[in-house]
C-alpha cells in the first residue's frame, strides 16, 4: 500500500470514529451542548460590543447568562463523552459474553445512555434485540428526559445521579 493510500485510509477511519462519536453515541448531548455554545458565543459578543461602546450594566448582565450557557455546553458535551465511554464498555461485555437483555437495565433511565447502548447493539449485531428490550421496559422515541426528572427537577443535582451520569459502570 503506498502512503497515499495509508493517508486516505486513516483519514476515512477518522471520519467514521468521529461521525460515530458526534451523531450515532451520543446525539442529544453534543445537539445541546453545541447549541449552548454557540448561544454563549453570541451572547459574549453582544456582552463586549455593549462593554465597548460604555453601557457596563447591559454588558454585565448579557455576561452572566453566557457563561452560563457556556458552562452548560461544557457539562452537555462533558456528558457526551461519558456516552462514548459507556459505548465502549458495553460494547465489550457484548462481544465477551454475547447480547443479554440484563446489561441494559443500568442505561435503560436515560435517553442518552439508551443511545449509547443502541450503537453499541448495533455494532455488535444485536440492536433489534436492544430495541425490543427498551421497548417492553416502556421505552419510546420521545422519553428524552432521565426517569424521575420530571417529578423532580432538581434530581440533576443529585449527587447519584451525578455518579451514574458521569461514572458509567461504578458502583
């Protein structure tokens, strides 16, 4: 194989790994978390124009609502992240023990955990079995927020929540 062609091979393989990273692991994560960004990108502009031109209270008060987009962009994309290690780690059990409705009962409460384990199903062979398996736990396309968020808002500040978000598989 000449370089050229090792080049074009490692930059396809790139681009699988990050298409598979953004848009197939943890799609509403990076979605959020992206668009949080570019809201506390605008916000901060339209902060400093207002510093620039002397109005220091309308500067300030635009700062404080962009960075806290910002910091919920990091913590969205942060979130991401642990998606695609839980990918990793159930895509190994999968392949060492084989497919078994009783590994996603610990990603079954979210919907970003739930996508993580549907590609890594899918990459393993076994993703018509994970769907049936969501689906009779009563799982559908439009449960976006995590079980009991609803009930309780304040459930994302909770420090188990918190571990199982951001520790998939301790405990």
């Amino acid at each position: 194989m000449r370089p050229h062609d090792q080049d074009s091979c490692r930059l396809r393989a790139l681009a699988r790994a990050a298409r598979r990273y953004l848009f197939c692991v943890a799609p509403l994560p990076h979605a959020t978390g992206s668009l949080s960004v570019i809201l506390g990108a605008g916000l901060t502009h339209f902060s400093m124009e207002l510093l620039a031109q002397g109005a220091l209270a309308a500067g300030l008060c635009l700062a404080l609502p962009a960075s806290g987009w910002f910091g919920l962009g990091l913590l969205c994309l942060a979130d991401g992240y642990c998606r695609y290690r839980e990918y990793r780690r159930l895509k190994r059990m999968i392949c060492r023990w084989g497919f078994h409705p009783r590994l996603l009962l610990p990603v079954a409460a979210s919907r970003c955990q739930r996508d993580a384990a549907l590609a890594a199903a899918s990459e393993t062979g076994h993703l018509p079995l994970a769907r049936a398996q969501f689906r009779e736990l009563g799982y559908r396309w439009y449960h976006l927020l995590p079980d009991g968020s609803v009930d309780n808002p304040l459930r994302f500040f909770d420090p188990e929540f918190l571990r199982v978000t951001f520790l998939p598989g301790k405990g």
